[in-house]
DNA sequence: TTAGGGTTAG
C-alpha cells in the first residue's frame, strides 16, 4: 500500500486543491552537473514559461557558460532569446567567448555591451585576455583607456589582466608601466610581470623581481624555470628547480622541456625517470625535443615506449610523431603512424593534416599527400600550401601551380610560405619565366614584402638556367644581407655552367657570411677540377686542412622489412656486403655495355689517374644503396633511398641508365629534392 | 546568477 506523505494526508479528497506553485526551479538549476542535465532544465524551463523570467534565463546562460559544461553555442542562444539581457549576462557570454578561442567575437560583443552599459571589473578582464589571445595591442591599449576612464586604474583583476596583455603582446615596458602604478601590489601581479620578463627572454630581470617579491607560489617558482630553460641557461633553470619548496608536475615538465630544446638529452632522461608522476605533456616534451633536434629515430623510438606503456597519444603527440617521420623519410614508418591516427580517432582536418601531407611528400609518396589533402573537406591556407610544397620538391611543378590557381580560385589569400613553395617548384622545374612572373605577382598583386627565402628561390631560379650575371645582379640589389644559402645557389650555378669568375665571387662571399660551410669549399673544388686547374684545386684543399674542414661524408639510407640500412662511402660493414659488391660489378658492366662513360669533373680529390677518380665515384654511398635495394627490394616495390648531400652529377646519370636497365623504378631524397628515376629518366629532367 | 594570473607539449 502507498504511504501517504503527511502534505498530501492532509488535504482532504474533497476539499479544495491547494494553490498552484511554481515549479520550484533554483534547487533543480543547482543540482545541474552536465550538459544533458541543463538541457533537460532549459526544456523543462521552456514548457512550463519559467524562460520568461529573467533570472532564470541568466541562470540557464551561466550553467552552459559554465566552464564544466562549456556549450557556448547554447549559451549564445539562450543570450538572445533574452529580451534586456543586464552586465552580467553580458560578462558570462564574452568570457565564454573568450575561454573558446572566438576572441574576436568576444571583443565584437565588448563594443555592443559598451552602448548600454559601463564594463564593470568582471568584463573588463575578460575582454583584455581576448586581447592577449589575439595579440591585438592596438585594441589592448584603446580598453587601457577606458579603464582608466571607467576608473578602475587601481583594480587588482583588471590591471593584472593589463599587464599580462602586455607581457604577451611584446609590450614588456607597458607592462612594467601599469605594475609600477600599482600602490598595493599581490601575488598574481607579480607573477604576471615575472611571467612577462620570462617570456621575453628578460629572465635577469625576472630573477630580480623574483627575489624582491614579497610572498612567492609555484606559478612564480615554474615561470622563472621555464624562463630560464627556454633561452638555454639550464644551470640556472635546473638551479631555481632545485631550490623550489616542492615541485609540481608543470615545474617538472618546465625543466624536462627546457633540457630537451637545449639538446641536453642526459639531464631530461634522469629527470624523465625520477619525476613521480608523468602526464602526456611530459611525454610529447620528449618526443618533440628529439624531433627539434633531428634525433627522429631517438623520438619516435620514445613514441612507441608511450604507447607500449599504455598511453594515449595526443594531437600534439601526432604532430610530433610525424615530424619525426617526415625526417627520417621512412614511408612504411609514416603509414604506421597515420594508421594509428585512425585508430585512435585522432582527426586529419587542422594542423595534423598539414603534417601528414608534408610528411607523404616527405617520404616520396607525393600520391598520398594528394590523397590526404583531397580528403579534408574544409582546407584551410596551410593545406593548400602544404600541398604545392610537397608537389614542387618532387619537380612536379605544373601540378602544383594547377593547385595553386584553384586555390586562388576558392578565394584564399596565399601569404609568403605558398609563394615559397610555387617559386621552388618553379626552380625544381628550371622555369625561369613562371619563376619571374610569381615573385612579381607576390609583391604586385598580394603586397607580399619579398623575404630573403624568396629571393634565394629567384637566383636558384636563375642559376638552375645560366643567367648568372642576373642572378649576381639581384643579389646586388636586395634589401637584406645575403645568406649562405643564396651564395652557395649562385656558386652552384657557377659550377653547372663552369663560370670560373663568378664562382670565385660567390665562394668569395660564402666563406665571409659562413667560413664553416665545407660544401664551399667542395662546391669551389670542383669548379677548378672541372677546368683542370689542379694547382687551384689543392689550394683549397690545402685552406679546408688549415681551418679543419671536413667535407661532410656521403650517407645514404634504405628501409627494408622495417629495418634501415645505412652506408657511407666505400663501406664493407653490411653483412651482405659480398653480395652487394659483386652486384656493383655486376651494374659496372651493364652500365659499361650500355654506353656509360663516367663523368668524373665533380671529384674532389686531386688524382692523376682517370681509374682512380672512376674508382671514387663508384664507392659513392647511393650505389651501396641501389645494389642492396636491386637485391632486396621486391621487382614490383619501387627501391627507395634517402640521401645526406646532393646526388652527383655521374650518379645521377647511372641512376637513370640502371632504372632502365633492370626495369626498376628509383626514388632518391637528397639534402633538398626528389627524384623518380623510371624508363631511363628523371623526373627533374636533368635540373636539379 | 560573473570572480584576476594559469605557468609545462603545440
């Protein structure tokens, strides 16, 4: 039988019923803990008219705003359907806003709010931070203004906030300004300013603040840590660590990054093993310090212990991962990678699929990349740029600039990067005249301010078509200080053109900019072999011996059943180095019978005798390479090799003739391109 | 019915 409550025992059946009440709605707002629970309220709310009542409507917009619920598009619409919306209401939408990245929303809505009411201390710093986000300084200092008309100039939050917009802006004097007009100062004002000067490398003058600051947290502790990290003064960093009461897992992970940029591997793994607990961004530090300092096998080595260990990767995670792929050059390294991207349900739209594009074309699978960029569905600029990139340093120079007018078609505005990558296509391609038209495009058309990098692709341009003296000229006239890069772009051209006078020009000013580039001095080498000059060639060599330059040793890389295989020049260390050998020999003889005559004019050593030069030439790293690849490689796989320096000029030659003689496809990666040897020829068409 | 800085990977 019911239980009666007594409420209920006491109303008679026949007496009158008692007045309606209100639904009691504040309990059951209160008792809200997810997004279903506040939608269930909103319906409920919408039913019985309770909406109308306005602080139920702003109690409804704060719970969606609410940063463990976080809906703003609910909040947004619960907002508009509320007819005076007061300041509150206003505050909890734009700090929404802003905690959503839509800072720009959040300062449009700030301009609205200010037609009808005067920002109170909680609007202000909100809108500040959106500031911050954006680096928008400009409206940054225009709020300041306000501030300081509305008369909140000795506001602890908001003048906290100004600092912080400050630091972040790359404005550390105002900063300094608004904290030294502060009478009472506390804790998060100081550590705004710290946090300012360790952010901009100002990490002295963030110690001295440290030091004077009346009462300290782990906020001031880790700033000062990573302040010190980041610029590469580990001592220091590692010293304030030491010295911190106790650490938390962000001071842990402050110095564990610190270490990895800075390339001290040995003081990140003893930390890495002695912190008490690690989090995915302890994890991504390793993983992505590795890749930062070109240790990709040593980063994605880390990546499977990560997961071996059970955890979850991250979009960052990825990022990392696929660098680290794209470096190595390793395909069947990148499609393992990309499939566990799916598996764990990790998007390709964003940033990922930038990577994974560049790191299809990084691995030579320029087919893939298209496959990956044609599947986004909504493209933004660095897909697009990613994109013409990859296509570009496989010579594929038509496709590229196809999807570049498609690009420009969809209405995207390219900025410097894509133009970067349609001028190297253009060089890859040897298409002087496209090259010209683009750079004069970039800065007629889209107002783009030519950087050095996209010089340096105009001479290369130039060079790669003999037109020396112009490309001499335009360096003449730059702007800026020429690089290494472009001086070694025109000594190259020197060299495939043989112009002895420019050359030394260029070798000239290389050595000024960059005495240590070894390439210099191989690149002038060769010039004086190639004319005979050999007095010349031994003064250079002579120069490289007094200042202890090495020519960088040739290295060149295969994969094969998961494994890579390395071999430098003249190397016996394979195990299967007979084999390898007598295949050499083997190729020797077809190339022979086919015609081959060996082009020796970019040796470096001064020999006498032609045999000899052949004989260097013929230990050439890439031909280690192409024999273990013919023995090993499956007939129908194409052999992919991946190469530390340029290909040279016989190497390149062979490599054609060997792709016809064995009917084998060959994909070379050198220090700057690719190239699809097929059929006898290469997909540079001899410019590279 | 709102509550400053939020530091570490990218």
């Amino acid at each position: 039988m019911l239980q009666l409550t007594p409420s209920q025992s006491l109303h008679h059946p026949l007496s009158s019923p008692p007045p309606p009440q209100i639904f009691p709605f504040s309990p059951f707002l209160q008792s809200c803990k997810t997004q279903h629970d506040v939608k269930r309220a909103h319906a409920l709310s919408l039913r019985t008219g309770a909406f109308d009542h306005p602080s139920i409507a702003s109690r409804l917009l704060a719970l969606y705003a609410d940063p463990k619920i976080n809906s703003l598009s609910y909040a947004r619409s619960v907002f508009d359907l509320i007819r005076h919306p007061d300041l509150i209401s206003w505050n909890i939408l734009i700090k929404c806003y802003v905690e959503n990245q839509r800072s720009h929303d959040a300062i449009c809505l700030f301009h609205e709010l200010v037609h009808e009411f005067t920002p109170d201390s909680f609007t202000l710093p909100s809108v500040i931070k959106g500031c911050a986000r954006l680096n928008a300084v400009s409206e940054g200092k225009q709020i300041h203004g306000l501030v300081v008309k509305a008369g909140f100039s000795l506001d602890k939050f908001v003048q906290s906030s100004l600092v912080s917009m400050y630091s972040r802006c790359g404005e550390i004097g105002y900063a300094r300004k608004v904290f030294d007009q502060m009478g009472e100062r506390d804790l998060v004002l100081w550590n705004c300013l710290i946090d300012g000067y360790a952010r901009c490398g100002e990490v002295e003058l963030a110690l001295q603040l440290f030091n004077e600051m009346p009462e300290r947290d782990y906020f001031s502790w880790t700033c000062l840590v990573d302040g010190f990290a980041k610029c590469g003064r580990l001592d220091i960093a590692r010293d304030v660590f030491d010295r911190m009461p106790s650490r938390n897992l962000v001071s842990w992970n402050a110095m564990i990054n610190g270490c990895m940029k800075s390339g001290d591997f040995e003081m990140a793994y003893r930390l890495f093993n002695e912190m008490p607990t690690k989090d995915i961004i302890t994890w991504n530090s390793m993983i992505s310090g590795y890749e930062f300092n070109g240790q990709f096998m040593e980063a994605l080595k880390l990546f499977l212990v990560m997961l071996k260990e059970g955890l979850v990767p991250n979009h960052t995670t990825f990022v990392g991962a696929l660098s680290a792929v794209s470096g190595l050059a390793v395909l069947s390294k990148g499609k393992w990678v990309h499939s566990l991207m799916v598996k764990h349900g990790i998007e390709s739209e964003g940033v990922l699929g930038t990577s994974l594009i560049d790191m299809y074309s990084k691995c030579g699978s320029v087919d893939s990349a298209l496959t990956v960029f044609r599947m986004i569905s909504k493209k933004k600029l660095g897909h697009w740029t990613a994109v013409i990139v990859g296509l570009g340093m496989h010579g594929k120079a038509e496709h590229a600039l196809e999807i570049f007018s498609e690009m420009c078609r969809t209405g995207l505005q390219p900025h410097a990067i894509t133009f970067l990558g349609v001028l190297n296509a253009c060089s890859h391609a040897g298409l002087v005249e496209l090259g010209r038209h683009y750079f004069k495009m970039m800065t007629n058309d889209y107002g783009i301010e030519p950087t050095i990098e996209h010089y340096g692709c105009l001479v290369d341009i130039l060079c790669r078509a003999g037109n020396l003296e112009e490309a001499k000229d335009i360096i003449e006239g730059m702007p800026m200080r020429p690089n290494k890069l472009i001086w070694m772009n025109l000594l190259s051209g020197s060299r495939n053109f043989g112009n002895i006078n420019i050359g030394e020009y260029a070798a000239r000013c290389l050595i000024e900019v960059a005495p240590e580039t070894s390439g210099c001095y191989v690149v002038l080498s060769n010039i004086y072999a190639a004319a005979g000059k050999w007095d010349k060639v031994s003064s250079v060599r002579e120069m490289m011996k007094k200042r202890g330059i090495r020519k960088e040793p040739g290295c060149s890389y295969i994969e094969h059943k998961g494994m890579l295989h390395e071999f430098n020049v003249g190397d016996k260390s394979h195990p299967q180095a007979k084999e390898i050998y007598s295949k050499m020999a083997e190729m020797r003889e077809k190339l022979k019978s086919a015609g081959h005559v060996p082009d020796t004019s970019q040796v470096l050593l001064c020999l006498e005798d032609e045999k000899e030069k052949e004989a260097e030439l013929e230990n050439h790293s890439e031909r280690l390479a192409i024999a273990f690849g013919l023995i090993n490689v499956d007939s129908g796989t194409p052999i992919r090799i991946i190469k530390n320096l340029r290909v040279c000029n016989d190497c390149h030659s062979i490599t054609k003739l060997l792709s016809d003689i064995y009917n084998r496809e060959i994909i070379v990666r050198d220090n700057s391109r690719f190239h699809h040897f097929k059929n006898g020829l290469c997909s540079c068409k001899d410019f590279w």
